[in-house]
C-alpha cells in the first residue's frame, strides 16, 4: 500500500486507494465476463456503463470507462453493432488503427480519436505547427528547469561552504581567544582620547590581546554555557558595517555581534545592547529565543561578558518582545535605554520591561546595577524584537 498506487495511478489518500481497489476489482469481472475481441459484447458493455449498471468510484475506473468508449466507438466504425458476433478467424484481428490522431472531446465528454487525414491540407499545417510549438516549449521548460535545479543546487553548495568556514574561522578565533602570542612588551596598552585635556590609558586583558591585534574593532566577548553563543563583540561608530561583515571584516550575512555605537564599556552605561542575527542556522542570535521559556531561562540564566578590559557575569532578569517604533510613538523602546539618570527613571524603565516580559525570573535590579541587553530579530510581528535583559552580578 506504499505510495497509494493502483494501476499505474497515484492517490493521495487511503480512502481514494481503498476505493480504487474496489474499481480494480469490478473491472476484473467485467474483463472474466465480456470478450473484448468481439463487437457487440464490448459495445453492449458500453451501453451499460452509459446506463449506469457499473459505477466506478475513481480515475483507475474512468480510465477503463474510457477504453471501453474508444474501443466501442472503433467497432461501429467498421460497422459493426450490438449483435455483431465474430467468427475465430475474425476476432485475432484487432480494430484498425489510424496513424498520427489527435483527440478531442466529445459531447459526453469522452475522447474520440480522429486522424490528421480527417483535415484539409491548410488544417493539417496548422496542427503540425501547434505540435512543433508545444514540443519545443516543452524542451524550452526542460532546459529551464534544468538550469535552476543547477542553480539551486549551486546556492546550497555555496552556502553550505559559507556556513562550514563560518564555523572554521570562529573556532579559530576561540582558539586564539588566551593565546599569548601577543602579550608583555609584544602588546601596547589602549589609550582612549574624550577630549584633548582628557585621555584614559587602559590595558586588555592578555586572553583577548591576540584577538585584538587582529582587529581593534573588538570590544569584548560573549559567552553562554551550552549554547551555541561564543562569539566576539565587535563596536564601531555606526551600527550598520557589522550586519554583514565577520570579525576578519569579509563580508558575510551572517554578521557580527556588536555592541551598540553609543555604549561605553570604559564609562560604564546604565545598560549594554548587543545586537546580532537571528540567524536559521543557529548562528549568532539565532537561538536566543530559546529564551522564550522560562525552563530554558532557568538552565541558562547566566551569560558571560567581557569586554577587552575586565570579565563579567549576569543574571538573566527579563525577556520579552518587542518591535522597532516609529519616532514619534510615544511607548518604551529599549533600544533607546542606555543610562538612566536617576532611581526614579531607572525604576520607571524596570516596570516597564517587567510588564512586557514573558514570566518573572524573580530576579530584579536596582539604581546603580550595570544591565546587559542582548537583542535580535523576531519574526511574529513587523519589524519585530526578542530580547533577554540581565543583570551583572559581578
């Protein structure tokens, strides 16, 4: 019963098989009941399916309907009617057939063979050209649909050759994330310039010298156990160039994390915002709503954070939904919290995340705790957020 087949015809359910089972069995009958080869059995069996004394429940028994009509059709033909009786001789010889027919309905809605012959010379051009043309249209899909397949199956090898060095060079980077290639008198400490009078000499913890001697884009690095989160943050002056482009600043769709242009992790902001992908492959953001449980939350409730310049760890404290606003909405936007200017405002922003999460980790904040927000693409609505907030707790 796999696949639903009977007599070369495909169904596509149980109850359509099982019936056409049934016509295959009512047409085994009538085949051990009327001699095919003589007229008028085949003819007479052609006016009792017309008067309904068969009833067939499927196309397996329309396509026996069928043959019958054509093969009746064929006998009259010849003359031949329903008291038309062959002798042996006679009935080894099948009805004649006719080269190069075409088909056309008729009124019953059955198929009547006529040959090309049946036309003038004018018509007979005409259909030859009508066949010529579906011929090659038929050829011209052919090739086309050869063509994507052939595309397609070219954009799965690139991708899966991307996703493959994706993984490659971000293990390379977790490799070299400790190496102390870079390190001692080999590595210059970071000076930051907030204005002329004032500049603040800092040193990069020796676990991530090596990596940002790579690239000075690196701000820090996330970390969450038994996730696939175990990335580089990346920070610049806008937040467009790391949507598309990795930490060896290639493109790639995928992107990076990075933290949000306006945070400073020397200055400290009330709140950090990450921002990565919510990518269908896992990378990146992609399994950040796993959060979206509070069971999972509760496994994974710490994240790691460092930046270059000093560890950290956090306390998953709210996870909600969100969406990108129009400016001029007035309703809390997230994305818009970076620093909090006093107890009032910050516990002013604390309800509000509060009310929009998903459950209460129990876990709550106040004026002066450093936050961590980690945020990504959500597909259930327009311009949609999933976002995980937490605290640090050391």
């Amino acid at each position: 019963m796999a696949g639903f087949e009977v007599a070369g015809r495909r169904l596509r359910t149980e109850a359509e098989y099982k019936a056409a089972l049934r016509d295959q069995e009512l047409i085994q009958k009538i085949r051990a009941q009327v001699d095919m080869e003589q007229p008028g059995e085949v003819i007479t069996l052609y006016a009792d399916l017309q008067a309904g004394k068969y009833r067939f429940e499927t196309v397996v028994g329309n396509d026996f309907d069928d043959k019958i009509f054509e093969l009746a059709e064929d006998y009259k033909k010849q003359g031949y009617n329903k008291d038309s009786k062959l002798s042996g001789k006679k009935r080894k010889q099948k009805p004649k057939q006719k080269s190069k027919q075409v088909s056309k309905k008729n009124k019953s809605g059955k198929q009547n063979q006529i040959s090309l012959e049946d036309f003038d010379a004018d018509m007979q051009k005409e259909i030859l050209a009508q066949i010529k043309k579906r011929d090659r249209r038929r050829k011209l899909l052919i090739v086309l649909c050869s063509i994507m397949a052939v595309g397609c199956f070219g954009y799965f090898g690139v991708y899966s050759y991307f996703v493959e060095k994706n993984e490659i060079d971000y293990e390379n980077l977790a490799q070299l994330k400790g190496d102390s290639a870079l390190t001692g008198s080999l590595f210059q400490g970071v000076t930051i310039h907030y204005t002329e009078e004032e500049e603040v000499e800092l040193e990069v913890l020796e676990e991530y010298q090596t990596l940002y001697n790579k690239n000075k884009k690196l701000i820090g690095w996330l970390k969450i156990d038994d996730t696939i989160i175990d990335y580089p943050v990346m920070q610049t002056s806008n937040n467009e160039y790391y949507l598309d482009h990795n930490f060896n600043q290639e493109y790639d769709k995928n992107g990076s994390l990075f933290l949000d242009k306006d945070c400073d992790v020397v200055r400290r902001n009330t709140n950090l915002i990450i921002y990565g992908h919510h990518m269908k492959s896992g990378k990146m953001f992609g399994a950040l709503n796993s959060y979206s449980s509070k069971e999972y939350a509760e496994k994974h409730s710490l994240i790691q954070f460092d930046t270059i310049y000093e560890k950290g760890t956090y306390e998953v404290m709210y996870v909600f939904r969100s969406r990108i606003y129009n400016e001029d909405e007035v309703v809390f936007k997230y994305y818009q919290f970076l620093d909090a200017a006093s107890a009032t405002e910050f516990d002013s922003y604390m309800q509000e995340m509060a009310a929009l999460s998903l459950y209460d980790t129990g876990v709550t904040a106040s004026y002066g705790d450093e936050l961590l927000t980690l945020s990504t693409c959500d597909s259930s609505e327009t311009d949609g957020r999933f976002v995980v907030v937490a605290k640090r707790i050391s």
